[in-house]
C-alpha cells in the first residue's frame, strides 16, 4: 500500500475515566438527611443522566468507551431498597415542589421550576423503566463493552495512610474487589487508588491482589529517579507489572477548574443556590419537611455580587456544547505540541469524579455526550480503554513516584494534623484484628469490626476535617467507628460480646455483613 | 567487659508490624512513618512493655533511668550514603515531624526507631515500611537533565506538562479536593 493511502492514525488517544464515590451514610430516622441527601441528588443529577446518556450515545453507535470506577460503599447504597425507597420520595416530593413555584405566568423563574420539574418527571420514568437499579444499568453498559467498570478500596480508604500494614492494605482492596464482584460479576482488572495516593511498593501488593493497572497523577511520572520515559503523557509499566495511566493536567484543568475551567461560565446553573431556601417554613411543613437544600437549583451562575438570574437550560446546554468543541480543538492542540517530543501520537489520560458531571456541573453530561459525538465525527481522536492499549502492549517502563491529587500533589489534606492521630489508632485495631480468628460465636462480630475499621478508614472523613466542610461529620464518623470497632473487639477478646450492640452495628451499617471478610485476613 | 563478643544486634522487627502485633496483640510496638507532602514524614511509635524491658536491660539511661532513643533515616537504594538523618527523641509513645532533606530526595528509606546501649552501640528496635521520597525542583531538573540516563525530550515533557504550575488541581466534589 502506498504511503499516501495508508489510513493515519489517531492524533491523540484518551482514556477518559469517571470515578464515582459518596460516603456511606444510613440514617433512618430522618426523612431526608443531608448525607443521604447526596446521594439522590446525585442520582437524579449526576447518575442517571449519565446513564441516560450512554445509553443514546450506545443506541446511536457511537464509541465512547468510559472507564468508571464504582466504589463499594456507592455500590451497596445502589443496590439497597432502602435508599431506592428514599430517593423516590426525595424525587416526588422535589418535583411536586418545582411544580407548585412554576407558576404559567412567572417569568424566567417559573419557567426554569417548571423544565427542572420536568426533567425530575422524566428521571422518574426512566427511574421506574429501571426498577430502581441503576447497578444493573451499568453491568448491562459493560456487557456491550459500551463502559468499562473498575473497583476501588473498600471504603475509599487513602492507602499511603495505611502504608504500615500491608493487612489493612490488603483488606481494602480484596474487599472492594468481593463487593464489585458481587454486583457486577468478574473480578475487575483496573483499580482507582482513591484519592490517587501512591506509595513505594504499592505497586507489588496491587500486582498481588491481581490489579493489572491504576491511574495516578501527573507528577507520579517526574518525580521519582527512573520515571517513565514518555512522562505523563503515555501509560507505563513500573518493575512489578502494573501499568499505570498518569494524568493529564492541561486538558483535564480545562474541565474541573471552577474559576478557569468550563463549569464557570456564566450561563452554567449555580450549583449553591438552592431554591428551597425561599420556600416558607409552613408550606414545607405541609409535606413532612424541614427548611433543607433539596436541590432546587433554578438560577444561573451570574457573576459576583450581582443578583443571580434565573437559569435558561438552552442556554446552559448551548454552552456545554460549544465548550465541547472547544475541547476538541485544546484536545489537538495538546497533541499537535507534545507529539513531536514524544515521536508518537500521545495518550491522554483524563480522571475525574463522576460527580462533576451533573451535579456540580449540570451541564456535564451534555458536555460528554457532544464530546462523544464531535469525536466520534471527526475520527482524529480516539477514546480508548486501559485494557485496549494493555492488549496492544505498553513499552514505557518507570517507577511511579509517592503521589496524590490534591492541592500540594501528596498526602497532607488526609494526612492533616487533626487526623494523623487516628492513623496510629486504627494500626492498633487493625493488630487486635488480624490477630484473631473467628469462630462461629463470633463470626457475625469479627466481621462487623473488620467493617467498623475500614469505615473509620475512609478517606472522606479527614478530607471533611481538613476543609472544614462538614467537619464536625467527619469527626463523629471517625470516632463512632473507632470506638464501635474497640467496643466490638474488646467483646471478642474477653469473650463478652454484646450482641444487641453488634446488631445495631450491622443493621446500620450493613454493607460489609455478607462478604467474606475472614477469608481475606 | 573488654574483648567479650557483643551479642549480636537484634534485626529490626517493625519492618512487618503487623506481625509484631500478632505476637503481643494486647500490647503492640509499632513505628508508623508518613510521607505527608514533599518536604516532611509524620513518625509514631509505641513500644510495649516487654520491648521497653528488653531495651532498659542493655540501654544507657539518662538521670530519669529512660533510655536515649533516636529516630534514624536510612536509604535502602544504592548510590548514596545511607544514613540519611539522626534525630534523638524521647518516648515509649511519641510523635516526631522529620523534615526532608536535600540529600532524601530520590532516595528510598526506612525509618528506624534505637536506642544506645551502655556500651555505646546502637540497636535498632522498630522500623518502618520504605518510603520514596519525592524529587524536589532543584534535583528534579537535575536529573531530567542528564543526557546519559535520559533522552533530551524529557525535560520538555515535564515542562510541557503543566506540573510545576499547576502542581495538582482541585476538584470540588467531596472525596477529592
């Protein structure tokens, strides 16, 4: 064949991954409580409008193929009829709420309650089509090979915090891949590191566990002696195997930044505006609620100290998809400046939580789905998959430097002062732990404690704590789950095991109550 | 006693804490080693009582009768010395903050927790998993420019990057920052 006619290449491959991940949080005996609250708004802004539009995207044939990462805690809130149940009220009760404001002659403001109680009306239908399980819905995208799904740790646990106990590592992991496989079949290949925290061996262990690769952030490539040849901007294999996609940052930047990035534009929704907070207290009341923000999110971003304007979706959407064309053109652009110091087409490996698309950023699922489209047209850009370019084979070679995102690019947000304490805590639990076996008095015990540790393990509580968002929450969790996870071992180790307690644990938290636990320590 | 054999040092036994936890599970000695950001790691240790009677058996001890205990870094790569940093602390249960130095970036260590004998040795009783510490700048761009070890392309590859201005962005949902 000659030269001229031979079919080129992409100009840059990305492997697009959506990590998605929210607290486990069950409290019962409130309506609507604001952790549980992230969880249906998420679904109903950020889950199934992303399912939806994978869904057209597939049935249009057009080839996407995101890499998402699920966690366990996400993952059991999905499939649990507990939370199914709330969040069709939660989406009943906002809707009828929408509807009662959008008055036929209100102005823009009505017209933006009425399309929001609209669009709510048909996340309800595609909620009901479903039956409420959206796993399912995911499963069902990896099975076409539209998606490919990877797992996490257990509880979202930053893994260079537990860096001393290769068990506590351990425990994370397998137990993250056991919930995966349970919802979704196979043991996955690929595993988000959360919080994309690296340290020196993790590689090996990941190898152990049979994670075949990661992704991590961009300096993970420069900043250790025998970095990758090709930095960050293609995938390489460290000395024990596992390949690792390292992050692009001028492409993704463009993405997530709330100041220069796309969801600032002035046309976007406001994520902070909640319209419930005009609602009067009486009419609330009328329906079971107090004064919360539900998610009634009707205006535009505006601009500071001005008066926010209502928010018009053609325009919002307008923008997402002149944004998406933009993309496109950085996407290029990007290519046309590193290809020639790498003497080949780059892969680009862009990150983020699947909770930016929706609902942070509304218009992120338009956003995607014009992507996929503009590519998908223009056949210069090529979506690809971790596992598509590990069969092709991946010659860069390196070793990965101790890395998180974050904002210094290492550990201290999780590793903050007020938390660091905890650390040495859990060690000591994690010891009394693994020091035991259960025997069938105990069992149900022993595995509620295992829970109580990983819980206390999650890497949201010290990100609330250094943040200041919520970080009363997150002290309370991480001491309600030290102390549940001492009381428990005490029990087992003195032989005086308060069953009441263990129950009330497990009915609590019960998302760890039918894995094996055991059978990994 | 001069010319008698000193009993060999113990080997450190921390490397596998969790191990020295199943031993005494109601009575654990760990020294736990963090790398919080490029420039410092976060030490903490417990010695147990059994391990604090071992230590006071053979340590030299001060007017309080506690034994001199230090904090030392140590590379375990080749190509450079390998005590790294000595820092006397105190404590059967502590905290230190240990800065990173010039001569720590690149190189793999290990935090050991010894003491001084009275007869002037050292004996390491507790040591920590290996951590890398990260490049600083100034090394960075020393390395990425050796022509030997690495194509030319490479120090354009990170300044290309985007890493030294936007070190690591901010996302703003829960979980990540």
């Amino acid at each position: 064949m000659g030269k001229g006619r031979r079919r080129k290449g992409p100009a840059a491959r990305l492997v697009l991954v959506l990590h998605a991940h929210l607290p486990y949080a069950r409290i019962p005996e409130e309506r609507f409580p604001a952790q549980e609250l992230w969880l249906h708004q998420n679904i109903a802004e950020c889950y199934i409008p992303l399912l939806r539009a994978m869904e057209r995207l597939a049935g249009d044939g057009v080839h996407f193929p995101l890499t998402i990462s699920l966690s366990p805690p996400l993952v059991a809130m999905l499939g649990d009829g507990y939370y199914r149940r709330k969040f069709a009220d939660y989406l009943d009760c906002v809707t009828a709420l929408a509807r009662a404001h959008a008055t036929p002659d209100g102005g823009a403001l009505s017209a933006a309650l009425s399309h929001l109680a609209d669009r709510l009306g048909e996340t309800r239908d595609w909620w009901n089509t479903a039956d409420g399980d959206l796993a399912a819905r995911f499963r069902l995208l990896s099975e076409r090979g539209a998606i490919t799904l990877v797992t996490t740790t257990a509880t979202h646990a930053l893994l260079p915090a537990y860096r001393f106990s290769s068990a506590l590592e351990r425990l994370q992991i397998r137990t993250g891949q056991n919930v995966f496989a349970c919802a979704f079949g196979p043991a996955p290949r690929g595993l988000w590191l959360p919080e994309m925290g690296y340290h020196a061996g993790l590689d090996g262990l990941l190898r152990d566990c049979g994670v075949e690769y990661t992704f991590l952030e961009a300096h993970a490539a420069y900043h250790a002696e025998d970095g990758p040849e090709h930095g960050n901007f293609m995938p390489f294999v460290s000395e024990t195997g596992l390949a690792i996609f390292p992050r692009e940052l001028r492409l993704s930047g463009a993405v997530w930044a709330h100041r220069v990035g796309y969801p600032g534009d002035a046309r976007y929704r406001e994520f902070h505006a909640d319209h419930t907070w005009r609602m009067s207290e009486h009419e609330l009341a009328r329906i079971g609620l107090e004064r919360m923000p539900l998610g009634i999110k009707v205006h535009r971003i505006t601009g500071n100290e001005v008066p926010r304007e209502p928010y018009d979706h053609r325009e919002g959407e307008a923008a997402a998809r002149e944004h998406a064309a933009d993309f496109v053109a950085r996407i290029r652009g990007r290519a046309a400046e590193v290809a020639p110091l790498l003497g080949r087409s780059p892969v680009f490996t862009l990150p983020f939580d699947m909770e930016l698309f929706g609902h942070w950023w509304h218009e992120g699922p338009v956003f995607l789905e014009e992507l996929a489209r503009l590519a998908d047209r223009a056949g210069d850009i090529a979506f690809v998959t971790p596992e598509e370019l590990l069969r092709e084979g991946i010659d860069s070679r390196g070793r990965p430097a101790e890395s998180s995102w974050g904002k210094s690019g290492y550990f201290d947000t999780w590793l903050n002062p007020a938390c660091l304490h905890a650390y040495s805590i859990i060690a000591e639990l994690g010891g009394r732990l693994f020091a035991r076996r259960p025997n069938a008095r105990t069992l149900t015990a022993y595995r509620q404690a295992a829970a109580e540790i990983m819980l206390a393990q999650s890497s949201d509580w010290p990100f609330f704590i250094a943040w200041d968002r919520f970080a009363d929450y997150g002290r309370a969790r991480l001491d309600e789950h030290i102390t549940a996870a001492a009381r428990i071992l005490a029990g087992i180790e003195t032989g005086e095991l308060d069953d009441d307690y263990v129950r009330t644990r497990v009915e609590r938290y019960p998302l760890f109550a039918a894995s094996s636990i055991e059978s990994i320590i | 006693m001069p010319g008698r054999t000193t009993k060999k040092a113990t080997p450190p036994t921390a490397s596998s804490p969790t191990r020295t936890r199943k031993k005494a599970a109601k009575e654990p000695d760990y020294l736990i080693a963090l790398l919080v950001d490029g420039t410092g790691i976060y030490a903490s240790w417990k010695i147990s009582d059994s391990l604090y009677g071992k230590i006071l058996r053979k340590a030299l001890t001060d007017y309080h009768g506690d034994p001199y205990l230090f904090l030392q870094v140590t590379a375990v790569d080749t190509g450079g010395p390998a005590e790294l940093e000595d820092i006397p602390v105190y404590g059967r249960e502590n905290r230190w903050h240990i800065f990173t130095t010039g001569a720590m970036a690149g190189r793999r260590v290990v935090v050991r927790l010894s003491y001084q004998t009275a007869k002037g040795k050292r004996e390491n009783v507790l040591q920590s998993t290996e951590i890398d510490i990260p490049l600083g700048d100034e090394a960075l761009v020393a390395i990425l420019n050796r022509p030997i070890l690495h194509d030319e392309h490479r120090l354009r590859l990170y300044e290309a990057s985007g890493i030294r201005e936007q070190h690591a962005p901010t996302s703003p949902s829960l979980s990540s920052p």
